[in-house]
C-alpha cells in the first residue's frame, strides 16, 4: 500500500498532501530547517549550482512549498521563477518570504496540480523539484508533465531523501528518522500524522539508479544522481532532448 499522510481518510493521496502541508504551514520552516539542523539549506545550494553552466531564463518549481528552492535559484538571476503548489497555506508563507527578500519581480508562486500543469509545451529552461516528488499521487504523471513544459534541451534538477547505503549510518539515521523527527514534528506542528507520513513515504520511495531508470523511461536523457551527506539525500539531474536540425 502507497505511504498516505492518513490512512483513514477517503481522500486520494493527492488530497491527503494538501491536506496535510495546509494544516502545518504555519511551522513547516521552522520544523524544516530544525530537524535537518539547516543541512537541506546546503543541499539546496549544491543542486542550483548545478544548474549554472546552462544559465536558465524561466525556471519551473514544482511542489515549491514555502519557496526555499525558488528563492535559492534566485542566485542564477533568471528573468522568471514559477513556482506551483497544491497547498494555499504553504504559498501563502511562501508569498510572504518573496516579499519579505525583495524577490516578487522574480518569483511568482501559484496554486496548481504537479500532475496537469497548466503550462505551455517547451515553457521552461529548467525545472526543480526539491522533496516533493514522493508526494505525486502518480509519479510517472508529474515526471511526465514536468518533460512536457521542458524546452529541448532543458535541465530537471530533483533534490530527494534517500536510503544510507552505510548500515550503521542507516540504523542511526532510520531511528532518528523514525522515532525522533515524529516525536518532534507532532509537538511542534501539533500534527498526529505528518512527520510520521514523511520517513513511510521515503523508505518507499525508489531512490539511486531506481529513480533514474523511472526518468529514463519518462523520456529524460543524460540522466546522473549524486548522494549527499552519506545518502540522506540525494541531487538528480536530467536533461530533455535537444533537438537535432
């Protein structure tokens, strides 16, 4: 059974995850940044520089949340930044920090379904997705999608948990992951589920070559995966097809 935020509630996953990222906005930063103790900040920095050489005009983030990697790709200075979310709560914290960074000429985040983008074909130079592609109700749709707005050429950068390969590491990590990070997540969030629903939805999640194969198969090419910090996490980059005359 695919890791759901409630396991009792009639609503499709998709439901489920607006649900839930509505219900803990307000602390979603704070609980963030506290419990990765500021190490997803570094994360997000190494896979924006990744993007550099191609220079992106028009960057697409999906699932942005609050705006953390919109606002980290700033640093390329692109003419635009979009940024689309299922969640009002989460943009509207997000809306909240452009404004507060003296980014909203650059930034624009609107509500909207990862899976039906309501953009053109070949929209975008690049596209960003950090820790959201676990929460797709179906993962090859948003991958999909995602290389429909692509221009040929362009680049999709995914930042993403993993599995620790190291089994020592792993064990630490998991039981932090699993019993520390809930604990903490529900007496700051004052959610019974949500901090519980993210190590489920990690562990199944495929990672490593699995997730490149998936992006293979989507239709990306020239596709490389980087793990960070003992594979916590882990930074993919996939490119659309150029197209040859």
């Amino acid at each position: 059974m695919a890791a759901v935020p409630y396991k009792e509630s009639t609503l499709s996953k998709k439901g489920q995850v607006e649900e839930m990222f509505d219900h803990i906005s307000p602390k979603y930063d704070l609980l963030n940044h506290l419990l990765s103790v500021n190490i997803d900040k570094l994360w997000r920095r190494k896979a924006i520089r990744m993007l550099k050489p191609l220079g992106p005009r028009t960057i697409l983030d999906v699932a942005t949340g609050t705006a953390d990697f919109a606002i980290a790709a700033a640093k390329l200075n692109p003419q635009k930044i979009t940024g689309i979310d299922l969640s009002e709560g989460m943009l509207k914290v997000g809306r909240q920090k452009v404004q507060r960074k003296g980014l909203a000429h650059m930034i624009e985040l609107v509500k909207a379904d990862s899976e039906a983008l309501p953009f053109d074909d070949h929209s975008f130079d690049a596209s960003i997705v950090g820790f959201g592609v676990r929460n797709f109700e179906n993962l090859q749709q948003g991958l999909t999608e995602i290389h429909r707005v692509l221009k040929p050429g362009g680049e999709f950068i995914v930042l993403e948990f993993s599995h620790p390969k190291n089994k020592i590491f792993s064990s630490l990590y998991f039981f932090y992951f699993k019993k520390v990070l809930p604990w903490l997540g529900r007496r700051i969030s004052k959610n019974s589920r949500a901090y519980s629903y993210l190590p489920e939805s990690v562990q199944q999640f495929p990672d490593g070559v699995e997730f490149v194969d998936i992006l293979i198969k989507t239709g990306f090419k020239n596709c490389t995966f980087k793990p960070l910090t003992g594979g916590i996490a882990t930074i993919y980059k996939a490119q659309k097809e150029k197209i040859v005359f």
